[in-house]
C-alpha cells in the first residue's frame, strides 16, 4: 500500500516527507532520483552524481541502490540516527551508527519520486 508519495518535490517538502516517516517508522520509504553519496566510516567512499533509489526500511537500515546490479552500492545495517537536514538549499539524509562509527550521507539534488 503507498501511503504517500510525492511526484518532483521540493527540498523543503522531501524533507517534511522524510521526517514524517521517520517520526513513525512503520512503512518502507523510497527515493529516487539524483543524488551524490558518501559514506565515512571503516572507509570512506564517494559515489558521483547519479540516478539512486534509496530505500530505508522499518528497522532503520538504509540500502542505497544504483540503476544497474541487483545488490545496494552503499548499505547500513540498523542506525542509530537518521536526521534529515537542508543544505545550500539542498536536502541531505544523514543516516550513522556508533558501534562501528559510520555516517552515510545523501545530498538530494533533483528527486523525482518520494
């Protein structure tokens, strides 16, 4: 069942969209369109600017999936946080763990469906 789902919104509106979802946690949340990845922690990677769908499930694990390939490009197990914040007029998912220390980053730059 979808809940809710925005078609091209804005930073301010998928961020209201996020943090609703955060807030209850009780549904599946996806995101798909362009956004550039980092991921700091036991390494540190960068994933240029593409086409993601990010998804964060129930528990809190976020996967990070690519539009080619069947497994997540970036993943998190259950976080301990996950804030979403606006930056430079851009929205930015910050999802991290403390045990090991991880923070993976998403920076929204044109989103087409939430």
């Amino acid at each position: 069942m979808i809940r809710e789902q925005l078609l091209s919104p804005t930073p301010v509106d998928l961020r209201a969209f996020l943090m609703r979802a955060l807030r209850t946690r009780d549904c599946l949340v996806q995101v798909g369109g362009l956004a550039e990845v980092s991921y700091h922690g036991r390494a540190a990677s960068t994933a240029e600017v593409g086409s993601y769908l990010v998804m964060i499930k129930r528990d809190g694990s976020l996967q990070i999936h690519a539009p080619k390939g069947v497994k997540p490009m970036n993943w998190q197990p259950k976080t301990d946080e996950i804030t979403v914040v606006l930056e430079e007029e851009q929205c930015v998912l910050l999802a991290s763990r403390r045990s090991p220390a991880e923070l993976v980053r998403v920076t929204f730059l044109e989103v087409q469906i939430a």
